[in-house]
C-alpha cells in the first residue's frame, strides 16, 4: 500500500529529472542558435585562428543565415570561404566567394577576396598523385588554371597596388607557362599523328599568345619539322630562320626535339 502510494511520486521525479537533462542536452548542442553575433563570430574567429576549420565553418554558415546583414557577416563570409578552401571543398569556397565579390563589390577587403578566388583555382587540380607523383599538369585539362589566371588577372587589373598584386603575377607567370606548356603538348600530339596542319595551326596560336617564351622556340620547331613533312621547303626555311635567330640554344638544333620525331607516328599502330 506504501508502495502504490509512493509510485506516482517516483515517476513524477523522474520525469523533472530527464526533462532537465534533455534541456541542458538540447541547449548546449544547440548553442550556435543562442550567441549573439558578436560571440558567434569571435567563437568562428577563434577556430579559425587554431586552424579548426570545420567549427569555423559550422559557426560562419549560421551565423551568415541568423544575421544576414552587417559587418561580421561580410566578415564572416570570407572566413567561411577560406576555411572551405582549406578543408578541401573548392566548388564550395569559389561559390561563397564569388557571393561575396557580387554582394559587397566595394567592400576594403574586395581585393583579398578576388585574391582568394584565384587561389581556390590555382589549387583545385593538386591531390596527392600530383604533389607526390611528380605528374605533368600540363597534360591535364588547363580549365582551371585557365580559370585562375583570369581571376589574378581581375586582381592585379581591379587593384593593382594591392599587398596581394605581386604575388598574383608570380603566379600568373607560372600559371601562363602551364598554359603554354600544354599548347606545346597538343601540337606535339598533332606532329606524331602526321596531323600536320593542325600541328602547325596550334603553334600558330602559341606564337600569337606566348611569344618571348620557351613554348614560342617549341612552336617554331613544330612548324619547321611539320612543314618539311608537307614539302613546304620555304616555310620550313622560314620557321628554321626564326628559330635560329630567336633560340640560336634551342634542342631542335641537336636533335633532341621534339622528343619523337615526325616521322615516329609512322612506325606503331594507330590507336585511337
């Protein structure tokens, strides 16, 4: 009989018990819905700072939704796009910088964020394979460093006295040297195929976009050899003056360029 009597007691007891402990559960899981801005953003910055990325951007995405206007958000939405930049998700950090170049275009950090867009490009295609296995990225697809030179090139134009200018065009020099390089490439595949003309086009175009370049002395290689290979003695002539003049040191004039020689493509199978 004491028993029955105390039973409804007991269970209301236990139901304040959990009910606290659910309520302190749900408010320290939820607590980036509680701060107030300006903590959210020190608690992001902070992170940031360590290098936690992953709260940084926990911490700069709500408060980016919470507080869509103000100083710590524009703030925060460069924090965010750089900590998804480090945490290896480049569609992501390009999307939330490009958002911010577009919402506050003349914001005092505008040039930092088109120098963060350039680097988000510049190392999009480097994974392990390509930092450890030495491979030739001018043999990849050149879309994003295509990408990157063009958003140095709004850097260095936009703000040419930025702190970030200089080093855009140390890059842009070596990101102009990938592009040509793969050029070189193509019109190489072109010579070993016996595609002539195309080989010849190509280093056209390289003449026209990269000239004073390494690339340049391999284009007038290319025309050379292709244009002894179709007969054309006076452009072959032409081509090999050029060169001479331009690159008196280059290797087509001891053998050893291009690597294959025009008449290589003839000796396997072809395969597509």
């Amino acid at each position: 009989m004491r028993f029955s009597s105390f039973l409804p007691k007991l269970c209301l007891i236990l139901l304040v018990v959990l009910a606290a402990g659910c309520h302190r559960g749900a408010k320290k899981g939820d607590e980036v819905e509680y701060l107030p801005v300006d903590q959210m953003y020190n608690t992001a910055k902070s992170a940031l700072d360590d290098g936690n990325y992953n709260k940084t951007i926990k911490y700069d995405e709500r408060l980016i939704a919470r507080f869509p206007f103000g100083a710590y958000t524009e703030q925060a939405t460069l924090d965010l796009a750089y900590a998804q930049y480090k945490t290896g998700k480049p569609e992501d950090a390009y999307s939330t910088v490009n958002r911010f170049i577009k919402t506050y275009p003349t914001h005092k950090h505008a040039d930092y964020a088109y120098y963060l867009r350039g680097i988000v490009n510049f190392d999009r295609d480097k994974g392990f394979l390509d930092r450890y296995a030495n491979q030739d990225m001018t043999k990849r697809d050149q879309g994003n460093t295509l990408q990157s030179f063009e958003d140095f090139n709004d850097l260095v134009t936009r703000y040419p006295n930025s702190r970030y200018s200089a080093d855009a065009r140390q890059r842009m020099i070596y990101l102009r040297d990938n592009l040509s390089r793969s050029d070189v490439n193509v019109a190489e595949f072109y010579l070993r195929r016996g595609a002539y003309v195309a080989a010849i086009n190509r280093s056209k175009d390289i003449l026209e976009k990269y000239q004073r370049t390494p690339a340049a002395g391999d284009a007038l290689a290319i025309m050379t050899v292709s244009y002894k290979s179709l007969g054309q003695t006076k452009l072959a002539e032409d081509s090999e003056r050029v060169l001479k003049l331009n690159y008196p040191d280059h290797a087509y004039f001891n053998g050893r360029f291009p690597k294959y020689p025009h008449w290589w493509w003839r000796m396997i199978p072809f395969r597509s």
